[in-house]
C-alpha cells in the first residue's frame, strides 16, 4: 500500500469509527438534548472525514473541491438545524428543563413569560362588554 492509500484508508476508517460513536450515543444517552448532542458532533466529523477520504480516493481536482464543498456546507448547516432542533425540544418539553445542571436558556425563557405577563397587566377587563377583555387605551402606541 501507498501513503496515499493509507491516509484514504485511515480517513474513511476515523469517519467510520466517529459515526459509530455517534450512533452509540444516540442510544446510550438518557435524553433528548444528550442524544442530539451526540448526533450532531459526531456525525459532523465522521461524514467530513468519509469525504475528505473519498476525494482523495477518486484523485479527480473536480471531484476534490466537491468534497470540500460538501464539508463546508456540512460544518455551517449542521450546528443550525441542531440548535434549531434542540431550541424546539427545550421550548416543548418543560420536564426537560428542570433535568439541566446548567440552563442558560432559562433567562430568556424568563425574559419572554415576563413580556408576556406585561401583555396580560396591560389589558383590563371591560364591565360594559360583560368580561371581554381590551387593550388599555392609555398604554396604546399613537399611529404614526
């Protein structure tokens, strides 16, 4: 074997053994966040590492600055859908939260029921309307 062969061969063999990893932490971990984690680190490496290889393989510059391509695309899209994912999880799934040793999205979460709770002081309820609720005049926005 070549040196060439042999940095394919370790190449697609560490993508290989990233992807393993990932796909052991996706059932070995206890929740969800966990389990995303693992997914996305891990898959993220290992997909890089079978490209990078497989460019190497074919030895075509065309092919080679595909893969490059793809690792790039793969390295900005991926930690953007999984921050969108688990920002999804963690806004659905209230038990989760009281799970987390360290919550630092909790401060926004709290930020935005605080809003949301102002909302709820500024209406009052309209006696002539028997309970409907409106916006209180005084703390409406003029047009512009």
């Amino acid at each position: 074997m070549t040196t060439v062969e042999l940095i394919i061969a370790f190449l697609i063999l560490a993508g290989a053994l990233f992807m393993l990893i990932g796909a052991l932490g996706i059932v070995r971990f206890p929740d969800v966040l966990s389990r995303m984690h693992a997914a996305g680190m891990a898959t993220t490496v290992g997909i890089s590492a079978i490209l990078l290889g497989a460019g190497f393989f074919f030895r075509d510059e065309f092919l080679f600055y595909r893969m490059l391509v793809l690792i790039l695309l793969l390295f900005a899209t991926s930690p953007i859908s999984t921050t969108a994912l688990t920002r999804a999880v963690y806004n659905n799934e209230p038990i989760l939260r009281r799970q987390l040793k360290h919550d630092e999205m909790a401060v926004t979460v709290l930020d935005e029921s605080m809003l949301d709770e102002s909302k709820i002081s500024e209406t009052k309820v309209d006696e002539s309307a028997n309970g409907a609720t409106s916006a209180n005049p005084a703390r409406m926005p003029t047009p512009t």
